[in-house]
C-alpha cells in the first residue's frame, strides 16, 4: 500500500473555520490523504465520490452509522435496533427497506404538508417576534424541523421535545441542546421506541396521513416485505438526520445570505427565488460534510489505490466546491446553471431520502422569517459565528438575529390543516355468486350519500376482514350506488382471494377505497379487447362503453379451458360476431404476434389485461412491431423484466416545441440541464424524486422505484434521471 501524502497545514481537517482551504488543499494532491479526525482517506474530488456513491458493492455503507458502546448496547438489545437507519444498510436490505418510503417523500406528495408547517413556523415566531432578537437554533430552528418530522411521521408534534431529547442519545457528547447523562438519555430512547410501536399499533387497524400508515399500507399491499422490528428501525434515525440537518441548513443558509443585505434582498423576492437561493446554499454549504464507506474490495479510486478493509471518507462538501465542476466554487451564485449537479444531499442510492422535506421546510422556513421579522440581520458579526466541531455534519452552534419588534397581532394565523383519515368508504356484501368453479362474484352496496361515480376501467382498494387491502377491477355499471367485483381464488397467492371465496359472505362489511383508474379508455377509431382468464373484468364496461359509444370493436378472449373463462357465454350470447374465444386446451398458444398485423392501420388501440405473461408477451410483441403507443394494460403487480438497451430518442420540450436528442449514453435529465432546464436532482438513481417531469405525449419505460404502481401505469410522469422511453420520442411538459 502506498502511504498517503500528507497536507502541509498542522491540524487538517480540524478547525471547522478553515475546513473548506484544508479541503481544497487535499483536492490538490496526488492521492486521497488519511485524516485522523475522519479516520480514513479524505476522497475531496467530485468525479471520484461520484464513482464511489454509484458502486455501493466495492464502497459498503456499513461504517456510515456507529455501533452504540457498552453498557448500553446491551440495554438497547432486542428493544433498539442496532442498525437504526438507513444509512449503514447494503443492498438487498437497503433497496427493500427503503421501497417503503420511497414515494411518500416525492415532492408533488410532500405538498399537502405546506399548510400545517408554516402555521407551525409562525406560532413559533409568536414567541419571539415582539422581542427584536433571539438566538435562532433554540427558538426556531431545531424546534421546528422536530415538530414537523414528528407530525410527518404520524407522532404527537406537541411531543416533539420530548423526541428530541431521547434522539440526542445517538449524537452523544455532540448533543449540547438536551441535557442529561447517557444513562438518561438511553432511558428516554426506550421510552420512544415504546411510543412508535403503540403508534404502529394504533395505525394497524386506524391509518392516517402519515408515514407510519403508509408503510402499513405498502406492506399491506404486499409491495414492500419487513419485519415490526424493522418497521421500527424506519423512524427514529430518519428523525434524528431529518431534524439536525434541517436546523443546520437554516442557520448556515441564513448566516450567508444577511452577510450581504443585497444577497438577502434577491433571495427574498419570491418562493421561486427562495428555492434558487436554497439550492445554491446547499451546494455552498450543505449540512452533510461527508459519509464513511469501507472498501470490499482492492480498487483504485482516482490516484489513490485501496485496499479491501479500508476506510474512506467521500466529503460530499469538497466536491460540491471542486472547481473542475462548478465555476467560482467559493462564491454564491443564485443564477448557476444545475448541469452538475451538487452534493449537497449527497447521491446513488443513500442519497438523502428527505431532501424534498428539507427543500419545503427551508423554502417555507425563509418566507415566514422574511414576512414576520423586518429589517432582519445578523445579531453579531458572520466572523464571530461559531461552528460546530469537525464531524459527519456540519453546522452552528447558533444563530443571533436582530430586527425591528412586530407585535403579535399584526399577523393574520394560516388555517391549520388538520390531518386527513385514509379511512375507506363503508360497504356491505349484497349478493354474491360462483360465475365459474373457482370465480366468485361479489355486488356491494355503498354507505355514500350517493352513487359512486367512475368511468370504465376503474378499480377500487378492497379491505379484507384480516385489514390487508387488494385491488379489483370494477364489472359493473357506474352511477350506481352497487359495485361489482370478481375474485379468482389462488392457491398460490398472498391469501386475499382464498379469504373472500372462504370467509366473505352476504351482509358482512367492508370498506374500499376509491374509486381510481389508470387504465381509461382513448378515443379511438378502433378497440381490440384482449383478456386473459380473470382479466375480463374490467373490460365489460369497456365493451359497454365502446357499444353505447358506437366505436366499432373486437374482444379476443384467451383463458386455458372454456369452463373456467368467467362471463363467456355471456359475452357471446349477446355480441355473437364481436368475440373471438381461444381456450388453449383445444387450439394451442394464441400468436400474439397476429395482433399488431391484422389491427386496422386506422387510429386504433389494444386494451388487455390478464396474468402477468400475458401482458409482458404483448408488451413484448408491440416492441417488436413498434407498437408499444398502441397498447394500454392493467396491472396490479408490477412487471420482472430487463430493460430494453439503450438507444436514441427524442425527448420534445411541450412548452417551446423544441426537440433535443437524448443518445444512448445520455439520461434525458443531463440532455435538459444542458439546455438549462435546471430540473433539480439528487440521487440521480430514480429513488427521490425530485427530477420528476410530467409527460404530455409517448409512453416512458420508468426504470425509477419511488412511483407506485398506479403512478407508472398511468404514464403522466416520469424521472428523467434513469427513465427513458418504450417508443422512439417523448413530449415533456417543459
């Protein structure tokens, strides 16, 4: 192993005031260097962080998160989780884990908070404002991010102290705002893991909008598979990296922007402006100075070989300032162009997983500081701001602002939103019957005030007697206040089916939810129907619609033996002439392949839906025939397959009609930055969200995990950090 070069400065990577020269000086040298403050190599480059970020099986996150010392380590056995965040999980366990979160954190989701955090802000600034000056971190800036990631999560936010304190445990000595020994704070630890898991408890059986109820919902669903235990492991270490980083961002964000009256003033004009401003200041200076990984593998990193069993440390804040990538690294620019873009919430799959919260917090936290607190400025010189010592994260000690003294009343208080019950609509089993030997009908009746209206295609959330959900295509007609279902038992499913055909019967109640659809009928000059078996159902009111409509069209109904192909001879009694029956014990496997040359060359579309290698060998032969515009599916599990290679298309910018290339080994989000669309990112691994565009026209093969099923079907958005299309061009709306 060749030893490490060393810096020329004494105590590198020490002083936090001077930590950015002692990371610029480490970019200049050959190799990455050992840092005794870190305990590992420094990686300050941004092209070789990125390397590491996006190799997650040489770089192993596994020292990202400390083992808790003794005694307490054997306190916390079997009641705290020992890996107690996502952060020190390897793939697979990080993936499935994170799978349960992934979309409650998208952006446009995130929203619906926006109302009940600046109530919460201005309360705060209640406290303060008629006093004219206050040291922000104890009165503003930590309080708030703990109320808001406790309400987010589903917890009591008027215990967010409380919270607090018992996280503090995981910062030891570093926690200078909660007092208490270690023995106390573990005890406070104890106490919070009991409180989330009679919160999980409660949202078992009670969901609400909350993240608690979300996962219980994805669990439920059968899209995410987790232990309790490991449902616990979810909370407390997103608490803890949510509220600090939150609070740091905002006082550093702060500090720099009223260093210069001017820099405030055009940071301020707006929620736009704000939102550039932030972004900047997270590339400046972000709340995460770098994380830990340890080497699987002998590699070369840069210029620096390494070898298994090592150590480094990939300092996300040296390459946001890495002059190769960014003009001016040292200075603020709120007009830089986001082609690169910046480290501030890291990248790959440990990207941070609340970067959309932090933006919304920050971006609201900025608004109601700048309309409450006139004249603001610092209470003491930005050279006088004390830092925090030199760790994982980077922040200040606190805060002092000044201003001029509003009273209390000249404010008007947001309406609080209250939170929303994800309880479902009530509805009672009227009828049911077996429409073949193993397909039971079921009629429910609704308890709505009125009748239930959707539109051919649509589906509703059944939830069963045992509280797990699963999804049904509607067969009925809508406008009424009865809907209809159809449940194919399987033997080898996840027990729904074989519940309802063994436990559902007439006058039992249930609860559904919906109804919804992604799978609506186009205009069209033309519909073929294709089902598979059980995958008639939602193509009978297509077939009525398509009737009272008088589209001209065609249902070919596959199934393995007639008897068992629910409403068949139904279906053929009444349009004789318009279906095709193909029961594959009497005439073998159906080429699909006739589909897309004998469907008319006029507008026409195939709607299918069956078991899911049905759909994937259409999916695959409209590939073939460049077909793909042409068929719509329904699915409710998504499909196992490989991606197609990469190859190039043209992505259409919906607003300007102007239309770029996007070649194979380009991501559609790089092509658009270069033409600056500043579209932000931050995994860059279709995981955050945060890239999301909507689509106008042409149907994406979404390559992401944070759309849900539901969302991808529906083809209206798309991540274009690793989506990509299933035809040959795409229409954004930009």
């Amino acid at each position: 192993m060749t030893v490490s070069q060393p810096l020329q400065s004494g105590c590198p990577f020490l002083n936090p005031q001077r930590l950015f020269r002692d990371l610029a000086e480490a970019r200049t040298l050959a190799e990455a260097p050992f840092s005794d403050t870190f305990e590992s190599r420094v990686v300050t480059r941004y092209d070789e962080i990125i390397q590491a970020l996006h190799d997650p099986a040489t770089f192993s996150s596994q020292p990202a998160v400390g083992t808790v010392p003794s005694p307490w380590r054997e306190q916390l056995e079997g009641k705290v989780p020992s890996r107690g965040t996502l952060l020190g999980l390897d793939n697979p366990d990080h993936d499935r884990l994170r799978a349960s979160v992934n979309t409650f954190f998208m952006p446009r989701k995130l929203a619906r908070y926006e109302s009940w955090i600046r109530e919460q802000a201005n309360l705060l600034v209640d406290d303060f404002v008629a006093d004219g000056h206050t040291k922000l971190k104890l009165s503003f800036a930590l309080p708030l991010p703990l109320k808001v990631i406790a309400h987010v999560v589903g917890l009591d936010s008027d215990r967010s102290e409380w919270i607090g304190a018992a996280l503090g445990f995981f910062m030891g000595p570093r926690d200078i705002y909660h007092p208490g020994t270690p023995d106390e704070k573990a005890k406070l630890l104890l106490d919070l893991h009991d409180y989330i898991l009679e919160v999980m408890e409660e949202r078992k059986h009670d969901r609400r909008d909350d993240l608690i109820s979300h996962i219980w919902n994805e669990r439920d669903s059968g899209a995410v598979e987790m232990t309790d235990f490991e449902m616990l492991s979810m909370f407390p270490g997103l608490m803890l990296a949510g509220h600090e980083t939150s609070s740091n961002l905002i006082c550093m964000g702060l500090s720099h922007l009223l260093a210069d009256p001017e820099r405030y003033a055009g940071a301020q004009r707006d929620d736009d402006s704000r939102a550039e401003a932030l972004e900047e200041i997270f590339r400046y200076e972000s709340a995460i100075t770098g994380m830990k990984r340890l080497v699987t593998r002998d590699v070369t990193l840069g210029g620096t070989e390494l070898k298994a069993g090592e150590t480094v440390f990939l300092t996300y804040a040296a390459g946001s300032r890495d002059a190769t990538k960014f003009g001016n690294p040292d200075d603020i620019d709120f007009n830089r162009n986001w082609a690169v873009p910046h480290l501030g919430f890291g990248q790959g799959i440990h990207a941070c997983l609340g970067a959309p919260l932090a933006r919304l917090l920050l971006r609201i936290e900025l608004a109601v500081l700048h309309d409450r607190l006139p004249d603001l400025r610092l209470g003491a010189p930005y050279e006088e701001l004390e830092y925090t010592v030199v760790s994982e994260g980077r922040g200040m000690v606190d805060l002092p602002l000044e201003w001029k003294p509003v009273s209390v009343t000249e404010r008007t208080q947001a309406a609080v939103v209250d939170r929303v019950s994800a309880a479902g609509i009530p509805v009672t089993v009227k009828s049911r019957r077996l429409v073949t030997a193993d397909v039971v009908e079921l009629t429910l009746e609704t308890q709505a005030s009125g009748p239930l209206d959707w539109e051919p295609g649509a589906h509703v959330d059944l939830e069963l007697p045992d509280g797990s959900l699963r999804q049904y295509s509607l067969c009925g007609q809508s406008g009424e206040s009865e809907l209809r279902i159809a449940v194919l038992k399987e033997d080898r499913g996840r027990g729904g089916s074989k519940l309802i055909h063994e436990q559902v019967s007439v006058g039992d109640g249930l609860s559904i939810r919906g109804p919804r659809n992604h799978f609506r009928l186009k205009p069209a000059q033309f519909l073929l129907f294709v089902a598979g078996g059980i995958g008639i159902t939602p193509l009978l009111p297509m077939i009525d619609e398509a009737e009272r409509s008088g589209t001209p069209w065609r249902l070919l109904f596959l199934g393995r033996d007639r008897k068992r192909m629910p409403y068949v001879e139904d279906l053929v009694r009444s349009y004789p002439s318009n279906i095709y029956v193909w029961p594959s014990i009497e005439r073998g496997r159906y080429n699909l392949d006739e589909i897309w040359q004998k469907l008319p060359a006029e507008e026409a579309y195939v709607y299918a839906c069956g078991p899911d290698e049905l759909l994937a060998g259409l999916e695959d032969s409209a590939n073939r025939h460049e077909a793909d515009f042409k068929l719509v599916v329904e699915r409710f599990t998504a499909r196992k397959l490989e991606h197609q290679p990469n190859r190039r298309i043209d992505v259409t910018l919906g607003r300007s009609g102007k239309t770029l290339t996007v070649e194979d080994d380009e991501s559609v989000l790089d092509v658009l930055n270069r033409e600056g669309a500043n579209i932000l990112s931050t995994c860059r691994e279709g995981t955050c969200g945060t890239c999301e565009v909507r689509v106008l026209d042409g149907v994406p093969e979404h390559r992401d995990s944070v759309l849900s099923l539901e969302e991808r079907l529906a083809n209206q958005t798309m991540m274009t950090c690793v989506s990509r299309c299933r035809g040959r061009s795409l229409v954004l709306d930009l």
